[in-house]
C-alpha cells in the first residue's frame, strides 16, 4: 500500500524555468540580455579606459596594466556572449547517423 509523495505546493507547477534549461526565462527575453550584456561591455570600456589613462600620462606599462587591458577584453567578450546568446542555437549531430 504505497502511494506517492503529495506535492507541498498544491499540486501547482512552480513559475520559473523548467529544470532541463537553467535559466531559461533570462535567454528568452531580449531586453534582459541586451541590458545586462550592454553593461558588461560598457564595464569593459570603464576598466580599458582606466588602464589606457595610466599609459597615457607617460606611466610605465606594467603587468598590472596589462591584466587590466585584458580583464576589460574579457568583461567587453562576456558582454557580447551574452547578447549574442549562442547557447542552444547549434545543431546536436546525432551519434548513429554516420557523417557523410
């Protein structure tokens, strides 16, 4: 005599992203992406043009100067990642079906 464990919630599904796809109202709305990936470029523009302040005012170009060039390149390519939304867009080949 089991019987399965009720739901605590009423039986009524959960509003969010279903489990499979983590996240999955952020990808499907354009002006979250183009927000948040819009600020994480113009970040990226803040920290290059901090960096290239120092360079301009006749400062020695360090190692700190050039991991803060490349921390800007990298917020500035998370941002466009996040706009772009490759995520889900690929084709899956299929293991059985032998490529030509």
């Amino acid at each position: 005599m089991s019987t399965a464990p009720q739901d605590p919630t009423g039986g009524g599904a959960a509003p969010g992203p279903p489990a499979s796809q983590p996240g999955g109202r952020f990808r499907s709305c354009w002006s979250c992406r183009l927000v948040s990936g819009g600020g994480l470029i113009l970040a990226g523009a803040y920290v290059f043009m901090a960096a290239r302040s120092v360079m301009r005012r006749g400062g020695p170009t360090s190692m700190g100067t050039v991991a803060q060039i490349t921390f800007a390149a990298s917020l500035a390519s998370w941002g466009i990642v996040i706009i772009a939304d490759p995520v889900g867009k690929s084709q899956r080949k299929d293991a059985g079906t032998p490529s030509a």
